[in-house]
C-alpha cells in the first residue's frame, strides 16, 4: 500500500526547471529525511504538461533513480503526482545533477551549473587510467550522469552499471544491421563526483559529431531541418545522401526507438545516432517497428530526386 500524503504535508524548497516545471520538496514529518520527494502539477487536457511528466517518470526511474510514484490528488483544481526516491538512490543519480532554482527563506536564486563537481572517471583494466571531466563542460544528457567533448569524442557517464547490459546487447545488434553510430565503445570504471564516495559505472564512448541536430522530442528538431542546414545534395547518385538513406533503413530494420542524432555534410558518417535503443524482442526473436524511423525514410526520400 501506499503511503497516503497530502499537500501540505510539504515545503517547497526548490524548482527543477526542466520538464515543464517540477517542486522539489522538504516533507514536515522529519522522519521521512530518508526519502527525497517531488511533484508535478497537470492542467486538466494539457497534452504538454501530460508528455512533460511522462518523460520526468522516465528519468526518475533510471540510472540507479529508483522511486515510486504516488496516487495522484488534487489542490487549488490541479491534479498533482507525488514522486519520492530513496536518498542513496537520488544521490547516486543524474537527478541530483539537475539545475534548481532555490526557494529557501522565500529568495529564488538560480543554482548555477558550475557549481556542481567535477567528475573523476578511473579505469577498471588496462592499468592506472584517470580522465577528468570538467562540471563547467558538461552537456546535459536525458540519460545518465552527463556528456563530454573530450578529443575527438563523446563521452556519455553512466553513474551505474544497471543498464550496462542491456546497452551493449542494443549497440551490438545496431552495428550488426549498419546503424551510422560514430563508432561506440564501452569502458567500466569507477564514477567519483567531487569529492563523494566513487561508485561502479561506465562510459560510453563514441566519435564526436558537431553536425545538424534532430530528434522526435517536444518540441522537435525535424530531420528535413537538419538535412537542409547541412546543404544535403538532392541528388540520389550523390554519396552522401546515398550513406544517409542507409542509415535511414538501418534505423527501420532494428526499429529504432526515440530517433535522435546529428546530420553532418562531409563526415564519414553523414547521418550518426544516438542513444541507441532497439525494438529488439527477445520471445519473438524479431524487431519492432519504428514509426520515427519509417517518416526518416520517407523524409530522406522525399528530399532526393533523380540526377
């Protein structure tokens, strides 16, 4: 059963920004200083607001975040979702990362960024490895702890090694069906932010891209957009467009979910994707299908014409 809370069981002590807005809260009831708790309001038939918290679901439960989600209620005619996580989860996890605006004695100060630590990565094999990775460098990543530039390269932390697995077995049948993925590795290792206790994770390491952005996501970067800011050729002889359109029908043959990447004229890989997640099923021994990927093609497709 769950526990049952009401709104003024809480103060608001901050603001993540990020999903359409979220109260992170101090629960009066000192007792329950274990648990870390947050909530979302929802206007009535707000789609918006509806996709916003579908997606801080999502992040709550991973990377080692693991919470639980709350009846929802209803004060001041909006419906409200109570989300709390365990304190060692949330500590462990990109969510304590997240930028927030303080509501501490009734002034919002806005956390800046750099204030956040740095992060340590130390190698598991391959003898005494350290690459330190900058908190005022950090890009923001839906999943795991953050992402890097370091060289010619992405390096994406993840703070556990809980969805390690599952990853690797994804890129791995991508890469068998010619996904354009700049070239992915996987490194374990230890994850040490400032000066907190290390925990056991990974990188994910792939080449660096700083072509056309895209994704699915609300609001969208639409692929066409993309193709037409990289001056992508029309022609259907061209190679680059030829490379693009595979890359395209890769994405189809695995079903690729949550379709995001980076269009570059001139790169090896004119089209590269990221976050990698197949529609793999391993009781039919099939993929799913795609529609992200399908209007890929159909764009990619449409955009060409014969020379």
């Amino acid at each position: 059963m769950f526990d049952e809370y009401h709104h003024h069981d809480f103060d608001v002590v901050s603001t993540v920004n990020k999903f359409g807005g979220v109260e992170e809260l101090s629960p009066k009831d000192k007792s329950l200083n274990h648990t870390r708790f947050f909530r979302k309001s929802l206007k009535p038939g707000d789609e918006g607001e509806f996709a916003a918290l579908i997606e801080f679901q999502g992040y709550i439960m991973k990377d080692g975040c693991h919470g639980t989600i709350h009846p929802t209620y209803e004060h001041d005619g909006l419906k409200w979702v109570l989300m709390s996580v365990p304190t060692e989860n949330f500590e462990a996890s990109a969510m304590s990362m997240l930028p927030r605006a303080s509501h501490t004695r009734g002034v919002s100060t806005i956390i800046s960024e750099l204030s956040m630590p740095d992060v340590t990565f130390v190698y598991n094999s391959g003898g005494p490895k350290t690459q330190t990775l900058l908190a005022a460098d950090m890009i923001r990543s839906n999943e795991g702890l953050g992402i890097w530039h370091v060289g010619n390269y992405a390096w994406k932390i993840y703070t556990t090694t809980n969805q390690l697995q599952k990853l690797i077995s994804d890129y791995q049948r991508a890469d068998t069906q010619g996904l354009p993925m700049g070239k992915p590795r996987f490194v374990q290792g230890s994850v040490q932010q400032g000066t907190a206790r290390p925990s056991q994770g990974f990188a994910l390491i792939a080449n660096w891209v700083d072509g056309s952005p895209f994704n699915f996501q609300t609001p969208p970067r639409p692929f066409a957009d993309a193709l037409r800011a990289q001056g992508i050729s029309h022609s259907r002889s061209d190679m680059y467009y030829k490379r693009i359109k595979g890359g395209c029908q890769s994405a189809v043959n695995i079903g690729l979910q949550d379709c995001q990447g980076f269009v570059k004229q001139g790169a090896s890989e004119p089209l590269m994707f990221i976050d990698v997640h197949t529609s793999w099923n391993p009781l039919t021994g099939k993929y799913g299908f795609s529609q992200q990927a399908t209007d890929m093609v159909d764009a990619i497709t449409n955009w060409g014409v014969n020379t």
